[in-house]
C-alpha cells in the first residue's frame, strides 16, 4: 500500500509548540471525490467516510481544521477499503491542488477552497490462506473466512471471534487471541491469515458477589438467581441468570460481569450488580365501543413487596359506562413470589371479586386461589392454582342461582410473536384447562379454551400483514343449566366478532338466551401501511356457539366485517379504530366502533 500522509494529531502538536497563530477565512469548499472502478456502494461508503467531505457539515472550516480532517481520511479510507478486501491501495488527498501530506505543518495556507479525493483501489484479494487454530469441534467459522473467498479485516475479526467464542462456550472463560500473522501477496492479489488462539484453562463458576443500591435481600436475590456455583463455565448460563432476575420487573437494570482472573482453585467469581426500579406504579386503561360504552381500568403494582422482589398488583375496573348495559366491574389482587420455590418458580396467590350485567345474565363471583408457575423461556410459561370459586346468577335457567366450586386452572402460554403489542410475524398460543368439582350439589366439569394467533408479514418489511386467529372452547361434565354461566360461551364484540353486541350470541332457552358449552371464534385481518404511522385494515370474523361440547355445522352462528384504522404510537402499540357491520345473524343490526390500543389480537 501507497499512502502519503503525517496525522492531524502531529501537525497541532508542531503548531502549538510553535506557537503559531493561524490565519483563518470563510470556507466555501468544493469537494469531490473519484474512484475509478469502484462500485456505486463502495463510493458512497468512502464518501461517506470521509471527514474532510463533511467538513464544512461539521463546522471545520479553518484552514488548519481542514488539513488535519484530510490527513485523518489517508487512514480512515484505508481503513473501508481494506475492509471491502482492497490492500493495495492509492490514495490522493489534494487541497487546492496540493497533496495534503506535503503542505508544510508551518505553512498552512490563509485559505482552502476545493478538495479532491481520488481512490485507486487496485486489485480485490483474495484469501491463500486462513486459518484459525486451535478452535473446538463445535466451532463454525464464516463462510467468508476460507481460500478463495474475498479477503476482508471484517471476515478476519468475525474468524477470531467465532473462535472464542467456540472456547468460551466450552467452558474456557479467558480465551482470547494469541497472535495474528496477516501477510499481503500483491503479486497474487492474495491475503495469508493465521490467527493463534489461546484458550486458556477450563473454568467453573464461582461465586455471585452482589453490590449496587438494591433493597432486595441479597438471599433472594441468590435464589431467584440460581447461580450455578460448581458448574462448568457457560455464557448461556450466565445470560440465563441475568434473565431470572430481569424477569422479576424490580430491576432498572441487572449487570453480571465476569472478574478479570480468575481463582487459584478454577473457579470464576461474577459481580452481579443491580439498579431498582420505582417500587410503585400506578397505570390506568381505556377503550370505547359502540354497545358496550366506555371501560376504565386502574392498576397498581407494588414491586418489591417484602424487600423478596415480590410483587403485588391490584387491579380494578368500571364496565360499560354509557353502554347498553348495567354498569358493572371487577377488583382483583395477585401476588408473586419468585424467591419460594427457586429458578423458574414461583408461588402465587389470587383472588378477584367480579359483577357481570349481561344482556343474557347477571353474575357476581368471587374467587380466591393459590398457585404455581413455572417459566419454561423468555416465550413459554405455564402456571396452575388451586382454588374456590362461588357465583350467583340470573340467567334464562333461573334466578339466584348458586354455584360453588373447588377449582384447578391451568394455562400455558407460548409467544412467538416479534412484538406483543403490534406484531408482524411469529405466532401466539393460549391453552387453558380448568377442571371443577361443584360443591353442595353444584355439577361437576371441565372447561377447555385454546387462543391461536399467527401472523404473516408479506412484504417482508411490514407493509403488509396478514394475520389469523382461531378461538376454541369446551366445556364437558356439567350440563348446560348446571354450569354457571361464567364457565360458558358467548360470542361477540371486540374480542370475537366485531359487529355484533358483545355475547350477543348464545343459545336459545325457552324466551332467553344461554351461553354454549361449545364455542368456535375465526378471525382474519390483512393489514396494509400506508404511511410510517398510520396503517389500513380490513377484517371478517365469525363465532359459532353450541350447546353440546362441541360445535358442528347446525350451531348457532353469526359473523361481522369492517375496516379499521391504526395509528402507530411506539412502544405502546397502535391507537386502534375499527368499524364493523354484521354480515351474518340475527344477533345484531347497524354500524359498531371499536377504540383502543394495541392491535385487535
């Protein structure tokens, strides 16, 4: 390689000890740089590079500011071309004609007007040799790191790197590069690689040293950690760890930081330091449809209760205020203690008081449970309780009906989804089974629901989206008047079909309407982007109901479509509009509107 050039940081030092005073003047630089048979990105890549191009951009515009940003650039340019695999390359920086690496530190000139850069890059090398040793089995290098392939610094950094990486996750923590040969061939246009690695011994973890200004007890920290003192060294493990503890929702941040020796007994001790969240949040919800009027929620959340990273949450919320019906609402609590059972555990209790005014039922229930979860990933979890739940009805079975149940829920949820709030691609799945023994001559059963939802980006960038949901439900044992209409199915509104009231759709009991023990929800929606923010969609949905457990093709049914409108808000999801018609059924009549935020599933 050819490059004519002294660096900026030489120059001031010589002026300065000088103690000269340079002359300076308005800048109107013309700028321009060449590089002959160079692609369209490489240019740009190198023009973009460059700090003598942008300088007047970047407020240099005295004479010496600008020679110094163009010796700068006889490195940096190097430096990109050497990174597309160009190692032999030619490079000209002139000011007004001049090579900046000639101009006399001591003789700058009063003003600079143009700047021409050009680039030969010489030839595109390739790699003779490239190896890196030595490396484990399981290690796999870049495809770009082999003979023959195009020699770039990137391909180099990414082979050592992917070698380390081999060993650290072999249990060998202080791995690192020993030696670097990199020899240029310019008569063959080829690069000879060598990189020696040094993997250093095999470690096993330590201990968890824990500091920062944290309140929770250090003990349920380590238990909640589960840090795997004794245990061969494993990054994996270490994120795991990090993940247990992030998951809790105490921490502002969590920080594990592998000490630099290691013990004389080969183990590897961890700083692990924590910065606490606000112990308390206070966060409230609204949406508004058409039928069912305005819904408020209110949620606070203690999050570290005990000082065991506990946390507490107190929901409560107002139904239908406005709406076609009674108001109506619910107050729940739910506490988890993540410390009780250890990594991935956790006990918790629960228990809600709701009142439902339905146009088909009126229920208020009260339950009261406690329970297990275990967290399987980041995206899997699923928990079970034990619990009693009573409920007083009318409904078109009767009035004040009185149902008292020893329950068992389970649920299990799987997210796959790219965003939980406005998602583009992945898929999501809800399954909950709760079997019930009834209590005082109450019936006894099961209820079975599963959510699927999968989402198609098709554009592969978001501009269009198609997105699919199935809703299954059962309820099997009880009969159909034994089963408090909690337990039953209801189809319509924002969560079903949209264009039809909410559970507008049941089954037919004399002069009333009861909820099914069978339910089938499908719901397609294609999305399209029209702008950055705002987004179109069209939508069909259709419930079925039944009042046996299973749904067939004489079931009770009724379907809504419409178009919507979505409003991208960031990290809290899309404000969402949809209006909808019924297109099937009796159940509804007339134009309905849904707001809210976040997609409808």
């Amino acid at each position: 390689m050819r490059s004519r050039g002294r660096f900026g940081a030489i120059l001031r030092g010589i002026t300065l000890a000088c103690g000269l005073s340079l002359p300076s003047a308005a800048l109107a630089l013309e700028t321009a740089l060449v590089a002959p048979g160079a692609s369209d990105d490489l240019t740009e890549r190198l023009t973009t590079s460059s700090l003598a191009l942008s300088a007047e951009r970047h407020g240099l515009t005295e004479p010496l500011e600008v020679l110094s940003a163009a010796l700068s650039d006889y490195r940096t340019l190097v430096q990109v071309l050497y990174d597309e695999g160009f190692f032999s390359p030619v490079i000209s920086i002139k000011l007004d004609g001049r090579e900046a690496a000639n101009i006399d530190p001591l003789r700058i000139p009063s003003q600079i007007n143009k700047i021409d850069i050009t680039v030969q890059t010489g030839q595109q090398f390739k790699f003779g040799q490239a190896n890196v040793t030595p490396i484990t089995p399981e290690t796999e290098l870049p495809e770009g790191y082999a003979p023959g392939q195009t020699a770039t610094t990137g391909a180099i950094r990414d082979a050592a790197s992917a070698g380390i990486v081999g060993w650290r996750d072999a249990g060998y923590a202080k791995a690192k590069v020993g030696d670097q040969r990199i020899t240029a061939r310019h008569r063959d246009a080829q690069l000879d690689s060598d990189i020696d690695l040094v993997p250093g011994p095999k470690l096993k973890f330590g201990k968890m040293h824990i500091s920062g200004s944290t309140d929770v007890r250090h003990e349920a920290l380590r238990r909640i950690a589960g840090f795997p003192t004794g245990e061969v060294y494993s990054p994996a493990d270490v994120q795991q760890v990090g993940t247990r503890l992030r998951r809790t929702g105490t921490f502002n941040s969590v920080t594990l930081r592998e000490r630099k020796d290691p013990n004389p007994d080969g183990t590897l001790d961890f700083d692990a330091e924590f910065e606490d969240l606000p112990k308390r949040r206070l966060t409230f919800g609204v949406e508004v449809s058409s039928t069912a009027g305005l819904d408020l929620t209110a949620t606070w959340m203690h999050r570290n209760v005990f000082n065991n990273a506990n946390r507490f949450r107190f929901e409560a919320n107002i139904r239908n205020i406005g709406g076609t019906e009674d108001i109506d609402g619910r107050i729940g609590f739910r506490l988890d203690q993540p410390e009780k059972l250890g990594p991935d555990d956790s006990i918790f209790y629960i228990g809600n008081i709701e009142r439902r005014n339905r146009t088909h039922y009126k229920v208020t229930s009260a339950q009261l449970g406690v329970g297990a979860r275990r967290t399987f990933s980041d995206e899997l979890y699923a928990e079970a309780w034990l619990g009693f739940n009573y409920a007083s009805s009318d409904d078109a079975f009767g009035t004040d009906r009185r149902f008292r149940y020893l329950i068992i829920p389970a649920r299990s949820e799987w997210d796959k989804r790219d965003n939980a709030v406005n998602p583009t691609k992945g898929f999501y799945l809800d399954a909950r089974f709760t079997p019930y023994a009834g209590l005082g001559g109450t019936e006894s059963g099961a209820r079975f629901y599963v959510d699927g939802r999968g989402y198609w980006d098709i554009t592969s960038n978001g501009g269009v989206i198609l997105a699919g949901r199935l809703q299954l439900g059962s309820v099997v044992g009880s009969s159909q008047a034994g089963t408090s209409p909690e337990l039953l199915f209801y189809s319509g509104g924002a969560g079903t079909v949209r264009g039809q009231p909410y559970e507008s759709l049941g089954t037919p009991v004399g002069t009333g309407i009861a909820g099914g023990r069978a339910f089938l929800g499908a719901s397609a929606e294609i999305r399209g982007r029209v702008t950055e923010k705002i987004s179109l969609v069209g939508f069909y949905d259709i419930g079925l109901i039944d009042s046996k457990s299973f749904v067939t093709s004489a079931s009770t049914r009724h379907a809504g479509a419409g178009l919507g409108v979505r409003y991208d808000l960031g990290g809290f999801g899309p404000l969402r509009l949809d209006l909808a018609l019924p297109v099937e059924g009796s159940t509804g009549d007339g134009l309905q509107f849904y707001i809210g935020i976040g997609q409808a599933f």
